[in-house]
C-alpha cells in the first residue's frame, strides 16, 4: 500500500491550488463562502460555470462523454483542495448523479441532448426520488407513469427535493408496472420542470432555510422518449446512482477547513474540555483520511471498494456533526442569536464573537448529512453484509 502522491499527483494539486488562489474561484462566491453569507442562484450557477470553464465540472467522468478521465488520487486532491478553499460543494444531481446513469444507460440521442449542458451547467438538476413513506424504503413508492401514446401521464409526489424551486429538469423515479416484488416494474425518466401539472412547495427546515420541497405531479406529460433504458429497469439504474450520490459525502477537505477555524476560536477561550473535544475531532479527521487514502491506494491498484464507502460515509458525516456541536458548545448563549433573531445587539448586529451567529443554524442544518445518501443505519447494514456475510 502506497500513500505517498506522485510527482504527477503533486503537480496536479498545485495547479487546483493555482486556480483556486489566482482567479479562478469567483471572487464574490469566495466572499461570501467566508463570511457565512448564504448564495443566490445565480452565485452557484457562476461558480459551476467557472469550474466548468477550467474543464473540471466533469470531475468523474470518462473522457469519451467530456470528461476529466482523473484518477481516484486526482479525484481526492480536488476534492479535498476544494473543501480546504472553502468552496461551495458542486450540486451533484447533474454531474456526478442523472450524468453518469444517461452516459451509462441512455441511448445516444440522449447523450448528445442533455451531456453537454450539464458539463456547462446550461442546466440545474434536481432528484425526484423519496415520497412520503418511501425514503429508505425507496422501492415501496407509488408515484405513477402510464403510457399514453408518445407520452407518459405521471401522478404522485416527492419530497425532501433538494433545490427543487431552482431546477430546470428533474430526474424521476416512477412506477409503471406493479408486480409482485416491489423492486420491478420502476422506470427512470428525466421531467422538464416547467412542465404543466408540477407543482413546488417549500419545505421550511429547523434552521429557518428554503433548501428542501416537495414536488406535487399531477397529469405531467413527459414524452416516452424521456425515459432512460428499458422500462422497469429504474431499481438497477437508481442502484447506480446511489453508489456514485455516496462519493465524497465524507467531505475531508471542508471537514479540515471547519477543524481550522474551530481551533482559532477555542484556542481564545482557555477551556481545556473544549480543548480536549478539539483534539479528539482531529484526531478522528486523521483516522479518516488515513482510511480514505487507503482505499484510494486499492482503487489505484485494480481493487474495489467494498465496505469502506460505508465506513467514510458515517466517519465523515458524524465528524461534521460534531464539529458544529462544538461551534455551539464554544459560542455558549451566543449561539442562540442566529441569523433573523434581530433586535440585540448594537446596530441590530450579534452581539457577542462573529462566528456565533451561524454556528446554530449550521449545527441544525447538519443534522441532515447522517441521512441523505442512504442513512447511516442503512450503511451500518451494507458494512455488515460485506464484512460479516449477514
């Protein structure tokens, strides 16, 4: 096992460094990144375009599609350089999710009509799977297609949409077919947004924040050529999507920069329990960049991963978590006085150390990541199907 980088890899970091140090990283969106500033549309779609400008935005792709054709080490430098800058995470539904399943299962009219806009981010996407009552037990939904001619007529609901208010296309799991396994009979369709029937409601989370909704069909008329693969196949498609939604939820570069400042900020505070906490989280950053480090080093040797996508996806999100607990437990009474709470304070700003004013609302937020791409209890299952054959 190798963990050293080779001279290639270190050159290739030191370009992601150049870029992201030298003008390629928005200056407005990295100013806002590092003052806790939330962005607009239009700060995300001019990151996305910047990075797609530098040929990066097909970070995970091979190169016959547009891709970067990058190795996992490559992979893992951007990704961690990026975390490091501070840089917004690139939304995964169009490059790293309905991308791969179109180039991999579409049929070649699709690839030449929706690929090249989601390598310019022409397009936002957004993923139409979870209904109420169907969000780990995803195959138990009951949205509906039925074919009508040269069309499908879909009915239902999803939820938990993640930016559903600023998407164009929506990628859909629906049923077209029921059967005695509840698995079959799902088909994958891609739902221009503007489409007649659907309908957007915010979801308004405990954090005070639009990110989530839910997406309301009713008679949606989608063309039959909208659909990806074969009908009925969906299950193995949303299978394959699923596994690349899991790639860098760990987020080690941004977990990192979060580690950086927490230390500036108890390094003031001269409370040894809140130093201890800081170290034992540093320490666990460690233990899970070791741990990703040596898959990238059986990736690179023509190995799998097995188990230990599970295993960087629960390390990785509980240490998110738990570096915004202690951003609460350092903030103390400060912590409460989050965004929208105006009235104190001088000039109707917080009172108190800056960083308190978002530490609750990133702690309330965060509380998601142990849940999106497959709960952590779901993976504590995956990892013992792998390692204990149960």
């Amino acid at each position: 096992m190798d963990l050293n980088f080779s001279k290639e890899d270190i050159q290739f970091r030191d370009e992601v460094r150049d870029w992201l140090n030298n003008g390629g990283y928005p200056e407005h969106v990295k100013y806002k990144q590092d003052n806790d500033e939330a962005l607009t549309r239009q700060d995300m779609v001019d990151f996305h375009k910047a990075v797609s400008a530098k040929g990066w935005m097909g970070y995970n792709w091979p190169v016959e599609y547009g891709g970067t054709g990058w190795t996992p080490t490559q992979l893992y430098i951007y990704n961690q350089e990026f975390g490091k800058a501070g840089c917004p995470p690139l939304l995964a539904f169009g490059v790293s999710m309905v991308g791969p399943v179109i180039y991999t299962f579409g049929n070649d009219e699709q690839k030449k009509r929706f690929l090249p806009d989601i390598l310019e981010f022409n397009t936002w996407w957004c993923q139409g799977y979870s209904e109420p009552g169907s969000g780990s037990d995803l195959a138990s939904l009951k949205t509906k297609a039925v074919r009508d001619g040269d069309h499908y007529i879909i009915n239902g609901s999803k939820t938990w949409t993640t930016l559903a208010q600023s998407a164009d296309w929506i990628f859909v799991l629906v049923r077209t077919e029921s059967t005695g396994k509840k698995q079959e009979g799902i088909s994958f369709i891609l739902v221009d947004m503007k489409t007649p029937g659907i309908e957007v409601k915010p979801i308004i989370t405990i954090d005070g924040e639009h990110e989530v909704n839910s997406v309301f069909f009713t008679d949606v008329k989608v063309p039959a050529e909208n659909i990806i693969g074969e009908e009925g196949k969906g299950w193995t498609y949303a299978k394959f999507l699923l596994a690349h939604e899991r790639f860098g939820i760990a987020a080690i570069g941004t977990s990192m920069r979060q580690l950086a400042k927490l230390k500036e900020v108890v390094s003031d505070l001269d409370n040894s329990e809140l130093n201890k906490k800081v170290a034992e989280v540093e320490l666990s950053i460690s233990a899970l960049e070791l741990t990703e480090l040596r898959l990238l080093s059986a990736l690179e040797n023509g190995g799998n991963p097995g188990a230990e996508s599970s295993i960087l996806k629960i390390k990785g999100t509980e240490i998110q978590q738990r570096l915004t607990e202690i951003f609460v437990e350092a903030a103390g009474e400060y912590a409460l006085m989050y965004p929208g709470a105006h009235g104190y304070g001088s000039n109707d700003k917080p009172s108190g150390p800056e960083f308190a004013a978002a530490s609750l609302s990133k702690y309330l937020n965060m509380r998601k990541t142990s849940i999106y791409g497959g709960s952590n209890e779901i993976q504590k299952n995956i990892i013992s199907k792998f390692v204990l054959g149960v």
